[in-house]
C-alpha cells in the first residue's frame, strides 16, 4: 500500500508539473504569436484610408501587414471584414507606381494566405475592376479631341495674346517668402531640390529657424554656442580662428537649413507628424493629413512609454506601430518597441557608415569619391525619401 501511495503522488506531481510546463508553453506561444484585435481593426476603419487617395498608400501598406502577420489568428466575422477590406483595396483604380505596386505586394501576400474560394473570390473582383478601370479610359480615349474642359474656348482666346508665362522668377520676393513660410519643413526642404532658383530662395536661414527651434532645439542651442565661441576666436585673434576663406566655408556649413538636414537625418522619427496618416488618439487609431495633429513629440512619447505614463495626446505613428497595436500591444509597447527600433537603426547607420569609411580607406580613391558624394546626396534629399 506505501508504494502504491508513493507511485500515485509522484504521478499527480508529474502530471502537475507537465500541466504546469504546458500551461506555461501555451503562455509563451501566446506571447510570441499575438492575435489580431477584432474591436481596434474594427475601429481603425482601414475602408475610410482605401477610399481616400491621400491616405491610399498608407492603408494598402497596413493592409498588407495585417494580413501577413494577424490573418491566421483571426475568427471568421474578422477574417470577413478583412477580406472585405482587400475587396475594397483592388477595386480602387490608381495609376501611382508606388500604390500600384504596394497594391501588388498586397496581392502577393493575399494570395499565399487566403484560402482557395477566398482567393478565387480576390482574382474575380481584381479582373473586374481592372475591365472596368481599362473601359473607362477607352471611353475618355474614344472621345478624343471632342471631350475638352469647359475652359477650352477661354485657353484657346487667350492664345492669341501670347502673354509669357509668369515663372516663379517674375514673382514679386515678398509673396514667394510668403508662400514658402506657409510651408512645412519637408514641403520646403522638397522645394530646395527642385532647381537652383528655388534652392536659393527655399534655403533662407529665416524660414528655417522657427523649424529648427521647434523640432530641434538642441541643435539650434549647439549652434548658437559654437557661433558665440567662434566669434570669441575671432575677436581674440586666436591662432585657431577661422579666416578668409575657412570662415566663409564653416558659415555655409552651418546654415540653418543644413543644421536641420542633418539632425534630420539623425533624428528622422522626428520629422513623423509630416509623414504619416495614422493617429493614435483616445485608444483608436484615426485617419489624419499630416501635419494636422498637434501631439506629442516622438522623444517624449517614447519616455512616456518607458515611464508606463498616460499617452500624451494624438500621436503620429508609423505603420509597423499601426499593425502592433492592432495585434493587441499596448501603447507603451508599441511606442518602446518603435524606440528601440529607431536606436538599432541609427546605430546600424553609424555602423554601415563605419563600415563604408574602412572600405574607403581600403579602396582607391574613385570609391571614396563615390561614397562621398552618396552620403551627400543622402543627405540632400532628406526630405524625398521614403520614412
């Protein structure tokens, strides 16, 4: 009888412990598979974004990371709703490269995952919309010269003046610095890239510190000591001073509109609330143009996160933020999560830039030259670039 006794108990523990084992794998499977949220993608209204063309590409890139990621965690009524959604995602007819080819990578994505019905049901919508989207330009091609705007007859009487066309040259200074002080930064850093023209009058310092002080307020600090110091130097005619020509090269180096560029390119989760179309507000992710929602600022956010304070306000996210918090992460999660992310990519930068400085060194010269001129092209065209 004690040994029965003794192999009943040492079975019940076993079998406690295996449950235990069991109990806590299906924790860790959960953590490491999360689930899509039926109320938040319901709330997140990815319809609104498909039909709109200024939030299209957004909502077609966070479809297609819904899908991969949340579609086989999914019930049916939510499976329904997102195949409802990618119905809607391919029959808006948009001609952009970059929608075309998300909408593809979408399609890709939706026909690895989705079931065989499902994904015979995806194709027949596609191809009729690509027959409608085909005849309705075949029926403004057929009209030809006869379907004209209704301002035709005053462009064709206006002809005859052959009046020069006004250039933003023939602008009067005053309204262009009006026009470009309306801007926002990457609005006016895209129009510094245009021509020559534009690039001198898109490059005033004055139109670029009010943004400098604002978003980054550390470097125009910085600056003003360097500045202060450097005028120190010359007064004192110190030895170290910068001259002639090397002063004349810092002052260009050190325009406000390259000190933006370059903490730009350091910081570009700064510059979010003028790239993205998704809020974060109230616990629901909202569509809004960017620049529209005074939030929080991206540093603060993220020690929000870190400290498990409150949100502060309506937060730009970017996409990968958007598809975290559908899958169920918190708010501290995702905004952590984004932080980290952003310090592994700067150092991965800093780490690739290291790199790419130890192959100068090992190559010729036309490969210094090459990098050179990359990294300043990179740095040019900050504001183009996708976030």
């Amino acid at each position: 009888m004690g040994k029965a006794k003794r192999q009943a108990q040492v079975c019940s523990s076993s079998s406690s412990s295996s449950s235990c084992d069991s109990s806590s794998s299906s924790d860790f499977s959960d953590d490491e598979h999360p689930s899509l949220d039926a109320g938040r993608y319901q709330a997140a209204d990815l319809q609104q974004g498909l039909r709109t063309r200024q939030f299209r590409l957004w909502a077609v890139r966070e479809l297609h990371q819904v899908l991969a990621q949340g579609w086989s965690s999914a019930g049916k009524k939510l499976q329904a709703a997102v195949l409802d959604d990618l119905m809607v995602a391919v029959q808006q007819p948009d001609s952009r490269p970059a929608v075309v080819e998300a909408t593809a990578a979408l399609l890709a994505v939706a026909k690895r995952v989705l079931p065989q019905q499902k994904r015979n049901q995806l194709v027949k919508q596609q191809r009729s919309a690509a027959v409608a989207a085909s005849r309705a330009s075949r029926k403004l091609a057929d009209a030809g010269p006869d379907h004209e705007c209704p301002a035709a007859a005053w462009c064709e009487a206006d002809d005859d003046d052959d009046e020069p066309l006004v250039l933003l040259g023939d602008v009067p200074a005053e309204v262009v610095r009006g026009i470009l002080q309306a801007l926002d930064p990457l609005s006016l850093a895209a129009a510094a890239c245009v021509c020559r023209a534009w690039q001198e009058l898109a490059t005033d310092s004055s139109l670029w510190q009010q943004h400098l002080q604002r978003i980054f307020p550390g470097a125009s600090q910085q600056q003003q000591h360097r500045r202060r110091r450097q005028q120190q130097r010359q007064q004192q005619h110190l030895p170290g001073a910068a001259t002639g020509t090397d002063s004349s090269r810092v002052a260009g180096m050190c325009s406000l509109h390259k000190q933006f560029a370059s903490a730009a390119h350091r910081h570009p989760s700064a510059l979010l609330p003028w790239r993205s179309c998704r809020v974060l507000v109230g616990g629901r992710l909202q569509w809004m143009a960017p620049g529209d929602a005074a939030g929080g600022a991206p540093a603060a956010v993220a020690k929000a996160a870190r400290r498990g304070m409150i949100l502060p306000g309506p937060v730009y996210v970017t996409t990968a933020q958007a598809v975290s918090w559908l899958m169920g992460s918190s708010w501290s999660q995702v905004f952590t999560a984004g932080s980290n992310s952003d310090s592994s990519s700067s150092s991965g930068s800093d780490g690739s830039s290291a790199a790419g400085s130890r192959s100068e060194s090992d190559g010729e010269e036309s490969h210094t030259l090459g990098g050179r001129r990359a990294a300043a092209n990179a740095l040019r065209l900050w504001a183009i670039s996708k976030p």
